[in-house]
C-alpha cells in the first residue's frame, strides 16, 4: 500500500459485509420489483449536500408571490462538477405551456449565476446571471414597457423617453465574471459587460435618450445552443414538479467562472462557487396579464430562491512532472477513474494516469503481450483464438460493478381528442417510467421505425408507401403496439412523434457495451425471431438492411450479431435536390446524417439531459458552401430523446432510465442494489476469472430483482511484462481500486455513484491478481480450491497491511485459485424458473418505472450515493 493511504481491511470487510447482506435481504424479496425514483437515474438517495429552499424562509421577498407555499428541493449543491443536478418542488400550481409570445403560467425558471447581490447578501446578483439566451417570451433580458410599471429597482437600467418613436425601455445589463470579481457594470472590464447604459467620467449612469440600445439578448458569452438556462419548468394538478438542471463549469461557460481554481491563504485551492437561482412566474407580470417580461425585473425577481453552489476545483491535481501511466479500455470504468485519480497520485508509486478509452478487445491483446502496455479494462476474457491459441496469460482484476443504461427525455404531447382531461393537464409535464423489453431494444437500434429513415427518402422496404398508406411499421416506438402493452396506458395516447423517438442515440466506435447489449437482445427468443424477419404480432419487420437471414437481408448475408458496435446498415439516402429543386431543394441525406453518431456513451446522456436530439436542421443556402444547421435544442415541455448511455453517466447528468426485463420477467431499473443483486447472479465465462451475467442460465432466470445490464469491469495485465516499476504502479492502481476506491460518495477517491461496491469474493481476487501482477508471474496452484457454493463466501475477508502493501487476503486458497476458481455468491433459488412474459404486465407482475425506489428492509438508506466527481485534466479521455 503506498504511503499515506488508509488500512484496506477494515473497508474491504464492511464493503463485503454490506454487499453480501444487501444480496440476501434482495434475493429474499421473491417477485419484488426495483424501481427508481425518476430524480435519481441509477442511484437512490440524494446527496448529503442537498438542500431545501421555501418561499417563507428563503425568497428576497416572500409576500405576495406567485406560489406562498413553494418548497424546492435541490439534489446536490456542494462538489459539483460538469453535470446535471435535480430540482423537485411542491406548492406551486398548475403550469401552462409557452407558446411564441407567452411564456405561459404557473412555473419555474432556473438560472445559473456567479456573484453575489453585494445589496441583498445571501443571494446572487441578477446582472451575473446566464439568462435570456433561448429568446422565449419571458426570458428576455430586455425589451419595451410603460414607465408606470417600472419598480425602482429597475429605474437605474431603465430609458425613459417622451417621444412616441423611442418608448420606454428597461434591460438588465449582463456581467461576466472576471478576475477582479467585479459585478459594477460601471467598474467591471469593459470587454466582460454588455449593458445598454452609459456613464460619465466618474462612472455616474447616464440614461439614454435615443432609439439605439445594445440587445442584451445577443451577446458573445452564451447563446441559446450552449445556456443552461431553464425557461419553463411546469408543475402538475397537484402543484409538484422536478427537472433535471445542467450545472456548468469554467469549462462550459467562461462567463460564469463555476470551479476556477481560487488559492487560500491556507494553500489550499478551492473551486470558485457560484449561485443557482429559481425564479417562480405565476399568471401574469406587473401591469400585464401574461407572463411576458424579464424574469430578472424586480416584480420578478424580488421572489427568487437562491442557493450557493460549491464546485470542485478544476485543473491538475497530481504533481507536474510526474510520469504519466496510461490505461485503456472500458468506458464504464472513466467516472471511477476520475475520482480515485487523487489518491492514486499520492504514495510510493503513485502516478497521473490517462485513460484511452475504446475498444476493450484491443486493449487486451495488448496487455496480454510481454512488452509493456497500458492496463487494460475490459467486461469479456481475452479471446485465445484470436492471438495464436493456448491459455490465457492474463491476471483479471475486478475493479468495478456498472451497467448499460437506456436513458429518456419525454415530455407528454396528448391527444387532442383521445385524451382524457387528467391527461391533457399533464401535457409538457415528463413522462417518467419506460419498460423495455429485448425485442424493443432491436427495434431501436435496426432503424426499423419509419421516422428513423431521412424526410423524403425510399421508405418502401418498411413497408411505408405514403401517409395514407404508412404499412404496419409505427412512426415511433411511442406508436409500437408492444411498448404501449407493457407500459403506462398514457402512453398510447400521446402524439409524440420524430427521427429522436424512433431510434437512440449511440456512440460509434466497438466496444464491450455494445456487444453486451446485441446479447441482451438475442437472448430472447421473440426477439431473435424478429432479426430474422418474422414480423412481431402486429405486422412489424425489421429493416432488411439488418435481418439476421441471408435470405432476408439484401447483402444476401444476415446481419453476424452480436457484435461489438452499432453499425448504421441501411444505405438509404434522401437524394441531392438542390439542382433540380433550386429554391426548395436540399443536399443528400443518409442515415449518418440523419442519425448521427454520439461522441461518447456518456456524451448521450448529456444530451439527453439537455434535450438534444441531435436532429438535422434546416438547409442553409446562404452559407458557403451550403449545408444543414443544426436546430436549437428543445426545452423543457417539447423534449423527446433517448440515448444508450452507462450507469455511471446517467446518474452523473441525472437522467432518467428505462426499466428493462430481465431473464426472470421482471422489468428492472438500475440501481445499486440492482446492480448486487445482478453481481450474485452472475456465473463463469470460459475464462472462470470474468464474470458475467448469464441471461440463459438459471441463476439469472431465479434472480427476479437483478438489472440484466449489469457488467463488471476488470483491470487486466500478463504478469509476465517486462516493466516491474510499471506493473507496481498498476498493481497500486488495483488494490486502491478494490479498497478505499469501494467506498460510495462524491468526493475525491470514492465511488461515484451509478456504480455498486464490489462483492467481497471480487475484492479478494482483485488483491490477489494485484499481487500476481506485482510479483511478476502466477504462483504454483495448491490442490486447495475455495468453497464458492451458496452457502460459502468464496474468500476469506482482505487482510492486513504489511509494509506498505495490502497482502491478499487471509485464505488457504493461493492467487491462482483465486482467479481460476468461479468466486460468486449464489443467489437464493425459489420456485421455478420464468418463462417468456407475452402481452401486458398483470397486477402480480408489474411494470416497474423509474418512478419510485423500492428498496427492501430500507438497506439502500444506508448506502447514500451522489453525482459523480470530475473528469479531470490528468485523465484525459481521447476518442
């Protein structure tokens, strides 16, 4: 163990003492089904930085505001990073939708802001705030209004004018931060504000009295493609709410300056805080009778709540100079990375790391070599055959226990006439609770929906002739006759349509994730029927392009699956219109283009989180050369995407999930104790060190509360690279990792959340693969094997610290052993095992959403997770 680092036991021990008694109390559960409260993606508890806010006690003026009642409740506010945060309420009322000159009624708006209100302590200045960049009607930083109706607040921002042809004017100026943190338009650079007033030479403001102003709403420090402002944020019947906020940082929004490095006089370096502010709007503003000025004016205003936001310090934080050690592989491992880097850069081998994230197959053949290589992280075994034959030379290591992950952003569109008038009052409102089963998960990742295939394109071998005549292949999935059996009834009478509805967002590049979820979808038979070319029980077929049947698939070879990406099949292209079409027309479209790739599964989730579907915009003929655009994103009450993302980003950027059926027929969000449970179930690969989830074997099937997308991750070397130093470093990277690096939270060197804490048999081949990869070669193999059944622990609990290195733990079983043997916990087996569910979920077997969490014996109180902490510039991920 490097210096400075704390005794590995004592948290080995609990970490596999609170695993296995979660895996019990789980198992015993019988048909229970977890679900997940909407506002905590792949993690069940808020953070223990969150906070609540009230009109009464926390408004600059709480009389006479919109919602006397309002509670809000923000999910973290305190080691904050690039991310998304959750902001719930109560005591509002309900909420009307925006339309292009109203900004509706009854709802939130949420800004993020830098300094503070040097008049009203306690509270941000309204001039720092990153607000007005969407141009939504009460959004505006400025704009026209009659003088009478000015408060004095305003009155220092405000033109007045006699003259018809130059009315009055009121604009809150915008000031960036800068590094005299000054917020004094009049003081502050001149180059950091943008303000329509003017002053002397003593800085006196002098009011304007011509026609010409500045728009504030057009400035160069944020737009309406990159604001995190929320413009609307809608309550239901019952006055409650919750959306996710994108918190950014220095990194996002120079403007604001969130997470800067500030040095205290202690030396110590912090990150600079800044100010989260909610603005409730009711049914009008002073002297109208619709919402449809600023926020930022004092009638507004003077009823915000506000909160200090704390970020984590950007920048370097291991020594500079140090020796980079690189890592490769596995995304789902990055979050993890990135928290444990600190710690890891303390010590006797303490190094920087950077984490080259790609394709895990690769990175194994690697490490699997003698030369020195980057430590590998991967979810499937070295294939042998692909590298000459013979045994496997590599040590697997457990690391870490994620997942796959289907996030959704839906806001309810109902229909004007099927609807019932409880469910058009809930129109914009999100929906929060999505099941998906195998044969759901191939739709949306064959194009086989007709609006996933560009506008005006060849659409006939879906079977969609016109729109009169559209064959049996639904637009969405939201119109998929099997999506609306097993979910919510109100899903079938929502009018939600679009290219983001119709596919998810995926990354490109090969990865275990992807291959992972191809058998996912094989496993079941329905599913693997309808690759073929089977149409599903209402006529649907795949997309040819992706059949599975040479005979179906117009390449006269079927789709080979599973494999290890997510291929865009179908060469079908929207055809270059703009010589035949020369006022009208537009370039080529292909499904590339249409569709296009994320960068990364996590940068899915983020736009998820922001509601960008990364839709083809309109045809710009004046750009040179000409080209497509892309659409502003849309806001809260219009949004519809999905993406494929992990656990770990998920919960990072507060997106909700899908609940997917697992092998025992139960429909299963992510979440810790899912996670567990799914880690217990698991069984042997043909490499008996690696684990996974077997969907076909009968542990899987008895095992009715497991998330089936459930995936380790394992450090991987051949201990046999001629680098000792190096390996050393690795092996340090390891035991930290099965160690202190177990332990759930958010700040620097926990586990972040949207992962589970490693079962204590995984801790215990994980210090013993760390000692084989030190020592340079696998110990001769004792004739002793562990008991691994049911009834027994596998391993002994990790050891005690000798020197300045965790030995592996106390067993008869050697390190060999330890790797080779099956190391599980049995999940407890009752009753038989499910069979294939057909039609609707029944009351005895209920569709689970993330709507709420179910936790047995209320373990997962105890088990408090937060958002994940910063990828931070030592970690460099590169594509």
């Amino acid at each position: 163990m490097s210096k400075g680092r704390k005794p590995l036991w004592p948290r080995a021990t609990f970490a596999g003492f609170a695993v296995g008694f979660l895996t019990a109390s789980i198992l015993g559960t019988g048909g229970a089904v977890i679900q997940s409260d909407p506002a905590h993606a792949a993690g069940e508890e808020l953070t223990s930085s969150a906070v609540t806010l009230t009109n009464k006690d926390h408004a600059l003026e709480p009389d006479d505001a919109p919602f006397p009642n309002l509670e809000v409740s923000i999910s973290q506010t305190k080691d904050l990073v690039s991310q998304g945060i959750r902001v719930s309420w109560t005591g509002g009322k309900l909420s009307e939708r925006p339309s292009s000159t109203v900004g509706g009624t009854n709802f939130l708006q949420i800004a993020q802001c830098w300094g503070e209100d040097p008049k009203n302590p306690g509270h941000p200045d309204r001039r720092t705030c990153q607000y007005g960049g969407t141009l939504g009607a009460g959004t505006y930083r400025d704009g026209n209004t009659e003088a009478d109706v000015v408060a004095d607040e305003d009155l220092p921002y405000t033109h007045l004018s006699q003259s018809f042809f130059s009315p009055t004017y009121t604009g809150i100026p915008f000031v960036a931060v800068n590094s005299a943190g000054i917020v004094d338009e009049t003081k502050a650079p001149a180059d950091r504000v943008l303000s329509n007033l003017k002053t002397d030479a003593a800085g006196k403001v002098v009011q304007k009295t011509g026609a010409e102003f500045v728009d504030l709403n057009t400035n160069p420090f944020f737009t309406s493609y990159t604001t995190n402002e929320v413009k609307w944020a809608g309550a239901g019947a019952d006055g409650s709410g919750s959306v996710p906020f994108e918190v950014q940082t220095n990194m996002q929004s120079t403007a604001l300056g969130c997470g800067a490095p500030v040095s205290q006089p202690s030396g110590t370096v912090v990150g600079q805080s800044c100010w989260l502010v909610i603005i409730p709007r009711g049914q009008g503003d002073s002297g109208s009778s619709e919402i449809n000025r600023s926020g930022l004016w004092w009638d507004a205003w003077e009823h915000h709540l506000a909160v200090k936001l704390e970020f984590k310090p950007l920048g370097v934080r291991c020594q500079i100079g140090a020796a980079e050690r690189q890592l490769a592989g596995s995304e789902l491992v990055a979050s993890a990375i990135a928290s444990w880097q600190p710690e890891l850069c303390q010590g006797e081998n303490g190094s920087p790391f950077v984490l080259r994230e790609g394709s895990e197959a690769d990175a194994l053949t690697r490490a699997a070599g003698t030369n020195p290589s980057p430590l590998a992280f991967t979810s499937r075994p070295l294939d042998v055959e692909q590298v000459g034959g013979g045994q496997d030379p590599v040590a697997y290591a457990p690391v870490a226990l994620a997942g796959v992950a289907i996030s959704f952003s839906i806001d309810r569109q109902p229909h004007p006439l099927d609807a019932s008038p409880e469910e058009k009052a809930r129109s914009g409102l999100p929906m929060t609770a999505l099941n998906l089963t195998p044969r759901l998960v191939a739709k949306l990742l064959t194009a086989s929906y007709v609006d996933s295939l560009p506008r005006d394109s060849d659409k006939s071998h879906l079977g969609y002739k016109s729109f009169s005549d559209p064959g049996k292949n639904p637009r969405t999935i939201v119109q998929d006759k099997e999506f609306q059996q097993i979910n919510d009834p109100e899903w079938s009478n929502q009018i939600i349509i679009g290219a983001s509805v119709a596919d998810t967002l995926t990354p490109s590049g090969r990865s275990d994730i992807a291959y992972r979820l191809w058998e996912y979808v094989l496993s079941n038979p329905a599913a693997r029927a309808w690759l073929d070319g089977d149409p599903d029980e209402h006529g649907m077929i795949v997309n040819p392009w992706y059949s599975t049947k040479a005979e179906k698939n117009p390449t006269g070879a079927g789709l080979a699956l599973p494999m290890d990406n997510f291929p865009k099949a179908d060469p079908v292209e929207k055809p270059d219109t703009t010589v035949t079409d020369p006022s009208e027309g537009s370039g080529a479209i292909n499904l590339v283009t249409w569709r296009p790739y994320s960068h990364s599964f996590a940068d899915s989730a983020y736009h998820v989180l922001r509601g960008d579907g990364m839709i083809l915009g309109e045809w710009d003929k004046s750009s040179t050369p000409p080209k497509f655009g892309k659409p502003v994103r849309e806001l809260f009450g219009s949004q519809k995407v999905i993406g494929l993302t992990t656990t770990p980003a998920a919960e990072l950027y507060q997106t909700v999930v899908a609940s997917m059926r697992n092998p025992a027929g139960q429909y299963v969000a992510p979440t810790r104790d899912s996670l567990a449970s799914a880690a217990a179930a698991m069984t042997p690969t043909a490499q008996s060190s690696v684990m996974q989830y077997d969907f076909t074997a009968n542990a899987a099937k008895s095992a009715t509360t497991s998330y089936p997308l459930t995936m380790p991750v394992y450090a991987a070397l051949n201990p046999k690279q001629t680098d000792d130093e190096l390996r050393a470093v690795y092996a340090d990277l390891i035991r930290y990792a099965a160690g202190d690096g177990q332990e759930p939270g958010t700040d620097i060197g926990e586990l972040p959340p949207g992962y589970a804490p490693l079962p204590q048999p995984w801790v215990a081949q994980a210090l013993a693969a760390a000692d084989v990869i030190e020592q340079g070669a696998f110990p001769a193999v004792a004739p002793a094997v562990p008991d691994n059944s049911a009834g027994g622990t596998g391993a002994a609990t990790a050891g005690p610290v000798t020197g300045n290195r965790t030995s592996a733990p106390t067993s008869s079983a050697t390190p060999q052993q330890l790797m080779s043997a099956p190391i599980t916990t049995e999940p407890v087996v009752t009753g038989e095992a499910a069979g294939e569910l057909v039609g609707a979920a029944t009351p005895d077997d209920p569709a689970a959403g993330p709507l709420a969490v179910a936790v047995p014996g209320g373990i997962g109180a105890g088990l408090a997770a937060a958002l994940a902490v910063p990828l931070l510039s030592r970690i460099r991920r590169r594509a």
